[in-house]
C-alpha cells in the first residue's frame, strides 16, 4: 500500500470518527435541552394548580366570589408562565 493511500485511510478514519463524535455530542444535548424543557414544564403546571387550588379554595370559604377568583387566578397563572419563560 503506497503512502498516500495509507494517509488517505487515515483522513477517512479521522474524519468518520469526528462525525461519530458529533453525532453523539448532538444526540446528548437533544436530550439535555428536552429534559429542561420537561422541568420548566413540570414547574409551570405545579405553579398553575396551586395558584387555581389557592383561588378555589378563597372562593369556597366565602373570601372571594368565584368571577374574582377566576380573575386572580388567570392573572396569577400568566404572570408566573411569564416569569418562568423569561428565566
């Protein structure tokens, strides 16, 4: 095998073993980014069923009526989903 063949083997080795590498790395930070897209969701829910748990509670003890409940919740629910978007 001449010389040039052999370094020619090398390059293609070299370089398939770089897209394997990348190919990897890629596939990792997919699954990093869609974990933290799972937790930010996660959160985002519990916030919102607490925030409403909250609100159906003060308006089942008398302290609200139920259209200012809505209200405070949708406002309160928006305003945390804003918070969370923002970082």
């Amino acid at each position: 095998m001449k010389l040039s063949s052999k370094f020619r083997l090398i390059v293609v080795v070299a370089a398939m073993g770089l897209i394997a590498l990348a190919s990897f790395w890629l596939n990792t930070e997919q699954r990093v980014i869609e974990s933290g897209k799972r937790e930010e969701i996660k959160n985002l829910v519990e916030s919102a069923s607490g925030i409403i748990a909250r609100q159906y509670r003060l308006e089942t003890e008398g302290k609200t009526t139920r259209p200012e409940a809505q209200q405070s919740a949708i406002e309160s629910v928006r305003a945390t989903a804003q918070v969370l978007r923002n970082g």
